[in-house]
C-alpha cells in the first residue's frame, strides 16, 4: 500500500504515516484529548527527503524521513512514527 508521511500541528507537531490527510488528522485527534484536535488546516504532507534530528538506539541522529523509516518500512495502517516536543 502506498503511504505519505504528514506532520499534524506546528508547536507540538506529531508525524504520521497514511495515505490520506482525513487519516492522519483523526488519527491524532483520536490520541489526544479534545482540547488538542488539529483541524485539517495543521496537516502538511512531509517529503520522506525532509532532514531531522532522530532519537535512535544509539542517540541522535541526523538524518531523513525516509532514512529513519528504512528501506524494510512496511505500511500496514495509519501510525504515528515520530513527534517532536
């Protein structure tokens, strides 16, 4: 199945894998309480290019989406695979 990576919210911004914008915002709006729903206004699709700081087994890293996910990444569902605080 094909996926997008998205970024739900700016301050706080939560990182989701689905294949559509709806998916992702209800399934963030479905982790947290009603004070904190997005709208789909704070959806952005997120280049698996994009570049980032990481947290791994081994510390922080910097590097991609894509790379963080690796090339063994199987999309299943709609999941949350990073956030940033």
């Amino acid at each position: 199945m094909e996926f997008k990576i998205f970024q739900v919210g700016e301050d706080y911004p939560t990182y989701i894998v689905a294949q559509t914008k709806e998916e992702a915002l209800e399934l963030h709006n479905s982790h947290v309480e009603a004070d904190f729903h997005e709208s789909i206004n704070d959806v952005e699709e997120v280049s698996a290019e994009r570049a980032g700081k990481f947290e791994t087994e081994s510390g922080y890293q910097e590097m991609t989406f894509g790379e963080f996910l690796g090339k063994d990444f199987v999309y299943e569902k709609p999941a949350v695979i990073c956030w940033s605080e």
